[in-house]
C-alpha cells in the first residue's frame, strides 16, 4: 500500500511526444503540490521516446532539488532497456514493482 502523501503518476500505451507534453503538465502539477515523494509507473508503457524520458529527467531534478524522492517502476521490456541504453538506471531509483518503489523512496 502507497502512502497518502505518495504521489503516483500512472502511465500506459505510447509516450511520446503529445503524450510527453500532457506528462510534463501532470508533473509540474506534482512538483509544485504538497505530496512528499513521487511515483511513476510505467509497467504498462509499450513504447517511450526520448521526449517522455527527458520530461522524467526533468521532473526528478526539479523534485530532488526539493528534496523530495522519486522512484520509477518499470516492467522488464523494451521501457527497461531503453533506460537501460540511456544510463538512466543509474541516474534514477528504477525498480519493479509498486512495493519497490514506495521502499526506494522512503528509504
């Protein structure tokens, strides 16, 4: 179970870049509310360009500069290896479930 105060962003299907403008307003909301960590599910992505990875990049510098976590839940696939290929698996708390993630960011 998520926390009340645990924004989780849930996303599906293609993001890309009309999908990456809608996420990058439903983050700007995110960052400027008063929840305390950020999560972003992506199990259920088929396929990210690099716009929607650039808009994550963003928001999770925006939110650390707050010092407020993020975690990412990503299935294994094609999502995992992108971010794989982008050295994003260092750069964010990347896991696989919704368990992982509330773990990672109140750790």
């Amino acid at each position: 179970m998520v926390d009340p105060r645990t924004r989780v962003i849930t996303l599906s299907g293609e993001v890309d870049i009309v999908e990456a403008r809608q996420l990058s307003a439903v983050f700007s909301e995110a960052v400027g509310d008063t929840t305390r960590e950020v999560i972003v599910d992506l199990r259920d992505v088929t396929f990210m360009d690099s716009t929607g990875l650039g808009t994550i990049l963003k928001a999770h510098a925006r939110l650390r500069r707050q010092g407020r976590p993020m975690a990412v839940v990503v299935a294994p696939g094609p999502v995992m290896d992108l971010m794989a290929m982008g050295g994003l698996l260092e750069q964010l708390r990347v896991v696989d479930s919704l368990d992982g993630a509330r773990d990672a960011v109140l750790a």
